[in-house]
C-alpha cells in the first residue's frame, strides 16, 4: 500500500475517454450516485468549486425529485468496482426513466450496464487498489464527465507539483502520537470533505474508531460532551482532536478554533493543529489528504493490523 502513495501523483496524469459520446449529453447540473470511497471525489470537486450544482446521492434510488426536475441533470453513476449495489439500483431507476446519465467504473456490473443499453461510460484503470485510495484517476474522470476542462486542466498540474513520499515523515509521526488515541477531525464547514476523508482512513486503513464534526455547529453541540469532570473523566481521555486549518476560513471559525483548542488543553484533551498549505485548494486538499493517508497507515502498522483490505466490508456484503 505504501507504493500507492509515493506514486499517487501519477494519477492526475490519467486521461479517461468518453465511450459511446456520441450518447453524451453535458449538462450544467450533475447527480452523482456514490458510496464510499467511489462518494469523495464529488466532495473534493465541489470543495473547490462550491457554485458547482452537484447532489450527491449516497443511497438506493434516485433523490426525491421530480421526474421534470431529474431531467434537468445530468445523472453519474460511480464505483470504482463498479458492482455498488445501491448505485446499480439508482443506474437502472435513471435509465427506465430515460434521464441523462453517464458510468463511471473499473469494470462490474455498472460497465456491462452501459455497454449492453449503449450509455456513456468512462472506465478507469483497475490496478487493484482500493477507492479510497484512487481519488486522483476519480476526480479526473468525473470532470471530464462533467466536461469540466478548466478545472480538469488544473487538477492535471498535481502530476508535476506534488508528492506522495514528501508526506511520510510527518504522518508517520502522528501516527506515533495517535497510539491508543481515538482521532476526532475538525475543521470549517468549507473543508467538511478533508474532515471526512481523515475519518474514512483512519476507519479503512488505520481499522480504528475515529469520528469528525465542523464549526461552527459542534461549538453548539458536541463540545459541551468534553466539558470533563471526574465522574466522566474516563469517557473522554482516549480522544485525540484533529484540527485542519484554513487562512482562508472566516475569521470566526479560525477565532473558534483558538478558543475551543484553548478549552480542550485546559481540560487535558489531546489537540493536534494542520494547516493547510499550497498554491491552490487542489494542492491543500491532496496534500493534506496524503498525510492522512500515512497517518493511517503507520497507525494500522503499530497495532499489527493488516492496511489495504477491508474484510468487514466483504462479511457484510456476504451476509447482505
């Protein structure tokens, strides 16, 4: 697994290809049928890009709309297995509807779909690894879905400016201080997809508990679960706060941060601050993810656990 993010920026090299596009249709707002890892590129799309009109579905079926307002997006289909149940489920309730849609898989259930009922696909390379860890070759492929060449173009620079073995060091080194810690990730409610994509690392990867929440809503909320006494003492020493930073957050969330990393050291909570840095949010978003990505690695690693596979996952689907 190691392997895969030391050369993780070859992925923003990846050109997908549009098949059957004359069966394309572009459009200006997008559904996007995903779960798990196959779910985050949207997110990390639309973090950079908040006017972007994207509605993420992460269930059966379709959202609850209209058939009239469903004919207005463009509908994307997305696993990287390409045999997600429940976005198969929302593939064939689009194409009995005869909504504009659009496949994004390796292969599976979802490639034989398109191919048989002649729809638009883009199949990515399968080299065997997780999704969790293929957001590059997803995010490539879903803006050429969404015929987003600017900001395609601009994702493509991270082939020559980041590097996946420049983050080892310190994740490794959180890691270390996360042993026997519960991580809890906090960030603004702009960055809620880096928060999110900590967490699902720490729970794939790392095969540990780990949670995450945004300011300003946990300031009215959660927090008051921190606030020790001895009695509750014992609930509360296992977690480690994650703090993701942001300049470029409001000055009140970034005010918030200080007072609530205040509080919680007061109370002898474990605070870590990252910040994110680089010349665009593209940059900030892989950057930081990365670390993440060693940080649960390394963390799977001091407990002896095995990192890439999933094994709950495929019980579940088993008994499913």
């Amino acid at each position: 697994m190691k392997q895969v993010f030391i050369e993780f920026q070859k992925q923003f090299e990846y050109n997908p290809i549009i098949e059957n596009k004359k069966k394309y249709k572009s459009a200006k707002k997008f559904i996007v049928l995903g779960m798990g890892g196959s779910a985050q590129a949207q997110g990390i799309i639309n973090s950079v890009v908040p006017a972007l009109n994207i509605h993420t579905h992460k269930d059966y079926g379709l959202p609850v709309m209209s058939d009239k307002k469903l004919k207005e997006y463009l509908i994307i289909a997305n696993s990287y297995s390409g045999n997600t149940e429940e976005v198969l489920d929302g593939l064939k309730i689009a194409y009995k509807k005869k909504l504009n849609i659009i496949v994004i898989a390796t292969g599976g259930k979802l490639i034989k779909f398109a191919k048989k009922n002649n729809l638009p696909y883009i199949q990515m390379p399968d080299f065997g690894i997780q999704p969790r860890s293929a957001l590059g070759f997803n995010c490539r492929a879903m803006l050429k879905a969404m015929n987003q060449i600017k900001l395609y173009k601009e994702l493509g620079g991270l082939a020559k400016t980041i590097k996946g073995k420049n983050y080892e060091a310190r994740g490794k080194k959180l890691a270390k201080t996360l042993k026997n810690k519960v991580p809890v990730i906090y960030t603004s409610t702009n960055n809620i997809i880096i928060a999110y994509l900590w967490k699902i690392k720490f729970n794939e990867t790392g095969k540990i508990p780990a949670f995450y929440n945004i300011f300003p809503e946990l300031n009215h909320n959660e927090m008051t679960g921190f606030d020790i006494k001895p009695i509750t003492k014992k609930l509360s020493q296992n977690f480690h706060f994650i703090f993701i930073r942001d300049d470029k957050d409001h000055k009140q969330i970034q005010k918030r941060m200080d007072v609530v990393t205040k509080l919680y050291k007061k109370r002898k909570l474990a605070v870590t601050n990252l910040k994110l840095t680089g010349k665009n949010k593209w940059f900030q978003i892989f950057a930081n993810t990365l670390i993440a990505d060693w940080a649960s690695y390394y963390t799977s690693q001091n407990y002896g656990l095995e990192s890439e596979q999933v094994p709950m996952v495929e019980d579940f689907k088993k008994l499913l």
